[in-house]
C-alpha cells in the first residue's frame, strides 16, 4: 500500500500539467508491474478541494465549487480513502519516538 502525496492527486487532476503523463504512468506501473495498491486519507481530499478552488493568481487551480468537488469524487474512485489510524495499525507504524 502506497499513502499518495496530495501533488500527485493534483497532477492527475490537471489534463495540461507537464507532470501529469508521469505521475499517472508511474501509477500505472506500479499498479500493473508490483501489484501496488494506493491510497489517500481524508487530509488529502481536503488539500486537494482547496488548491482546486483557489485562484490561479493565489496558486491554485480556479475552478468551481461543483469543479473542486468532482475532482473529489475522481480521487476517491481512483485511490482507497483510508484514515490514518487505519494506516498506522495496518502497518504497524509508530506515532512517537522510543
């Protein structure tokens, strides 16, 4: 399981990104070649709805509210939505030092 950067999800939601063709043949390779499975969490939805709806002259993308929110339902078929604690205990991760 791969947690994907909020970057790459944008990259996929902009057709004329120089990185896109990248970002999605990377996914795609590792998908069919390992067998990879990704995912976002819930903070990367919420990333991701702000940059869209934000105008380009504040570094965002500019689209609509209804825009922001289908590249939301895009993002949510294409990668498992999973909470962090999911992830932690899945992985067996550790949330602070020893």
């Amino acid at each position: 399981m791969i947690l994907v950067d909020t970057s790459i999800v944008l990259r996929l939601a902009q057709p004329d990104h120089p990185h896109r063709q990248a970002a999605w043949d990377a996914i795609v390779m590792l998908r069919v070649r390992d067998g990879e499975q990704f995912a976002i969490a819930p903070q990367n939805l919420y990333e991701m709805y702000v940059v869209c709806t934000r105008p380009p002259s504040a570094n965002g993308l500019g689209m609509t509210p209804e825009e922001g929110r289908s590249e939301i339902v895009s993002a949510r078929a294409m990668f498992q939505v999973r909470q962090f604690l999911e992830l932690v205990e899945d992985y067996n991760l550790r949330l602070e030092e020893e």
